[in-house]
C-alpha cells in the first residue's frame, strides 16, 4: 500500500525561487527512503511539504489517501519531523516537559500523554535523565530527544532531515541504531541527507534530488556509482569496487 | 553560564515536592511581603523557617550555595553602598561613628531580606517542576477574561527555555569576535552595536526555526488540561504561612 503519493509537486517561494518542481513519486508503507542532494536542491522543501508546514503551488501530497492541505493536524501527527537543529526544536524546561509537548497538543488524557512519554524516552534511551534541562544534553542526546519527541505523537513516517550532521561517531551509531529499530518496528523512514556514507547501506531506495527536480530513483545499489554526477559523494567502500558496511558493523 | 542557572528544578519526593504549586506560590508571596518590612527579630524567625525549609526539602544546599556566589558578591556590594551613602550625609564630628553604625545597620537589614526572599525562591523552584508553575499561572489567570493565560503560560516555558541559549549564543559570539581582534577597538558603543546585531538576527531565527518545530508538532492553544489538585496538607501548609505573616507583623511592632 501506498502511504505517501506525490502527484506533479511544485514549489515557488514568495521570492521567485523555486524549491521543488514536478515530483511526482509514492512510498510504500515500511520503506526505507534516502533522499540525497547538494546543498540548496531542495530536500528540505520537498519534506516540509509532507506534513503541511509549506502548501504546494501546484500538485498535491496525499497520505494514506488523505491530501495533506485537507487535514493539517492528521498530517502533523502522522509525519513526524526531525529538524537539522537539534537545539531549536526543544521546547520543554525538562526532557519528559518537551517529550509531553506533542501529546499534549493533541490533547490526550494526562494518563495518556504520561504513557506515551515514558515510552518513548525508553526507546531512545533518555529516560533516565527525564528531569534534566534540555540544554545541558549532549548533540547526541538532544538529537535522541528531538525523535522522542516525535515518537510521543504516534506517527507511522518519520522524516528525519540531515540527522547526522554534528554528531559525533558515537552519536551517529546510536541515532543509526534506534531509527533501524524504529525501521524494522513498521515504521516508514525517510532521511535526507547529502552524505550517503552513513546510511546508505541500510536503505532500500534512493532518491536524488537536483535543482528541485527528483533526477534519480532507483534501489542503492542500482545507481550509487552515477551519484556525483549532482553533488553527492559516492561512498568510499563503493568507489573501490566492495559492498558498503554498515556504521554498525 | 551555570551561575544564573541555579534556579531549576530538582527532583524529589519531600513535603515541599508534593505540595501543591497554587498553595506554594500564595505561601511564597505571603513570606515575600513579610520579609520586605520584617526588622531583625522577624527576620531571625524567617531565617529559622529557611532552615527547616531546607533541612525537609533535602536538597543539596552545598552546591546550591556555590552556584548562588555571584548573588553573594552582589550583596556585598549593595552592603557597602548602602553603608557609605548613609555615613555621607552630613553630620558633626562626635555623632559620625553612630551614624555610619546607622549605615551599616540599614545594609545588614536590606542584604537580610534579600537574602531570605532569593532563598526562599530558590526553594520554591528548585521543589516545583516547570511545568506545575505553568499549569498554576493559567490557573491564576483565568478569572481574568482578557488575558490568554495559555498563551501567557507558554510564553513563560518559552522564555525560560531561551535564556540559556541566548546567553550560550552571547558567549560565543563574543569569543569569535575577540580572536578576530574585537578588544582593539576601544570604544564601547562599537563593541556593543557589533555584539547585538548579530546577537539578534541569531536569536531571531533561532525563535523563527523553533516556531516551525512547535507547528510540526501540532501546537494549537487548545491542549491538555492538567488537573491540579490540593490535599488537606496544602491547606494546613497555607494556614500556617498565613499564621506565621501575622505573627512576623506583631513581632516587630
Ligand atoms: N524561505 C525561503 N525563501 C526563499 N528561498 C528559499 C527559502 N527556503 C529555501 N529556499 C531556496 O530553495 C532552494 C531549496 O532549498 P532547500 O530545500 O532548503 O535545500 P536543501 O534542504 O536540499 O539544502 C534553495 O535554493 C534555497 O535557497
Ligand atoms: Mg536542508
């Protein structure tokens, strides 16, 4: 089943700068999809549209049947977001405060909302640190707790946009780490990312996008050799000719 | 920036923890208004409640007090001002050592008082979470019609929320600017104006990116109500604050 269907998507800022023109593509539920590009190619643009936070000039985005601009809330609380910046996406005095922010919003019962924070900071792993300040988390523990903060909403798709940049090695392993979880508990993610590297292997379709146009999609492995052509680096282990590892391994 | 940031909440399972925040905040008040015109033997009293605040509260006043050193050194300062300005007003020669006694007695009084009302707002903060104060503002707030107590409990979180960034912000804009040379520049009002601009238009769309953030995530000013609820220990908490405020009154008088 499609969950996500993109018909002739397209996207003119108010000052003559087009950030996406004419995708048209859809997603099946519990895909793995990276989306790659150079910097300024509209990545961002393309994902703000799939839970309403920018409308589409022209095209539609559906979710699961529904267009997007018909039921902002249901999209919000179906797609959920991780932004670049961590640190501006908090918005709780406390960890399980910010957690509660989504539910809240929805306004759950505060059984409810208490459940659903405590879940899931234990999937990410913050829940021994539920009364800290915000602030004084790491890059890494910031980033875990933007994804808590999703997590508390219930989506079925993730969109995650350049999760690994500023993280550390260890970060990066253990973000990678809890999205595969997520990934293998149903849900459908979507990564954007100019740096193939660290993902790459675990993805199940790639998608380049050049100038706002979705110039390539196919399976990794199809078209990982053709990648710099726009702006993105083939991965070192693909260059020489070998498999790609995962960070994991 | 960990000197501004002793006031935070520290969790726990005392009394004062599960006290009712709307009961705390009139307690806490009430103590304000009584300290700013109790004269010494009030203020003995106070001082003891402080103590016993403490001693139940079980929070770590060692390092409370270390992160409270900067507070300590402004009171010093207010003491000597106010010890100075009082010795210089004109007086005759014999009678100046009882008037500068005057001063010092006045600053030793102010420094006192100060010193009782940031305690015990430290108390208060450090046994509430965040999230209480705010539910007990929107609650305040609503017999007043005209004011959006959501909207005003929200922008509250908000702003505790950004002081700590706005400051990190300010530091390392400060540090980049000096190893490019800042301190050559000896006039102030150019280090100020170079400082704030960019200062700004970062906090500015720091706010803008944090916006979008709360939009994803569905913010709306309809939300979950949480429900506050008192126990028969906040009103006996609240009628012996009211107690203690009479007596603090007759004490001195
Ligand atoms: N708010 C905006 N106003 C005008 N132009 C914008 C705005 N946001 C992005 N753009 C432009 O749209 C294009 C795509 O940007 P973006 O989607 O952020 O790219 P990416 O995320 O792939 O780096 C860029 O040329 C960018 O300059
Ligand atoms: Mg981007």
């Amino acid at each position: 089943m499609n969950i996500i269907e993109v018909t002739n998507l397209s996207h003119r800022f108010s000052d003559g700068t087009i950030g996406i023109e004419g995708i048209t593509l859809s997603i099946q539920e519990g895909e793995f999809v990276v989306i790659a590009g150079r910097n300024g190619s509209g990545k961002t643009t393309f994902l703000r549209h799939l839970n309403g936070l920018l409308l589409p000039d022209t095209g539609a985005v559906r979710l699961g049947g529904v267009s997007v601009s018909r039921d902002i809330p249901r999209a919000r609380q179906m797609v959920g977001m991780v932004f670049q910046d961590a640190d501006s996406q908090i918005v709780g005095e406390t960890v399980f405060d910010d957690v509660a922010f989504g539910p809240e919003n929805l306004c759950l019962n505060e059984c409810e909302v208490k459940r659903r924070v405590i879940k899931s900071l234990e999937v990410v792993d913050l829940i021994d640190i539920a009364d800290q300040r915000p602030h004084l988390l790491s890059g890494g523990e910031k980033r875990r707790l933007a994804v808590a903060g999703i997590l508390a909403m219930e989506p079925r798709i993730l969109v995650f946009d350049e999760p690994f940049s500023d993280l550390d090695y260890p970060g990066v392993r253990q973000l990678l780490h809890q999205t595969l979880l997520l990934h293998k508990a149903g849900h459908t993610i979507l990564i954007a990312t100019h740096d193939l590297e660290k993902v790459i292997a675990h993805a199940d379709r790639l998608l380049i996008i050049s100038d706002g146009k979705v110039v390539m999609d196919n399976a990794p492995e199809m078209i990982i050799k053709d990648v710099e052509a726009f702006g993105v680096r083939e991965p070192c282990a693909s260059r020489l000719g070998m498999e790609i590892e995962s960070w994991l391994n | 920036m960990a000197e501004l940031t002793a006031f935070h909440f520290r969790p726990g399972t005392s009394l004062l923890h599960t006290l009712d925040v709307r009961f705390k905040i009139l307690s806490f008040v009430l103590i304000s208004i009584s300290s700013f015109k109790a004269y010494p033997s009030a203020l003995s009293v106070l001082t003891l409640v402080i103590f016993y605040a403490i001693l139940i509260s079980c929070l770590p006043f060692k390092s409370i007090l270390k992160e409270l050193r900067y507070f300590f050194v402004l009171l010093v300062f207010i003491f000597i001002v106010r010890a100075m300005f009082t010795s210089a007003s004109p007086v005759v020669d014999f009678k100046e050592s009882a008037v500068a006694w005057q001063g010092i007695y006045d600053g030793a009084l102010i420094c006192w008082r100060l010193l009782i009302v940031v305690l015990f707002g430290l108390i208060f903060v450090s046994t509430t979470r965040p999230s209480d104060i705010r539910t007990a503002v929107e609650w305040f707030l609503m017999p007043f019609p005209f004011i959006p107590g959501k909207r005003v409990a929200t922008m509250m979180s908000l702003i505790m929320r950004f002081v700590p960034l706005i400051l990190d912000q300010a530091r390392e804009t400060i540090d980049a600017q000096r190893s490019r040379g800042v301190e050559n520049r000896k006039n102030p009002v150019y280090r100020l104006i170079k400082l704030i601009i960019p200062l700004m238009i970062r906090t500015f769309k720091k706010a803008d990116k944090l916006a979008v953030a709360m939009e994803a995530r569905c913010y709306s000013e309809k939300r979950t109500n949480k429900a506050l609820l008192s126990a028969k220990s906040d009103w006996i908490t609240l009628f012996g604050v009211i107690c203690l405020s009479i007596l603090l009154s007759i004490i001195d008088t």
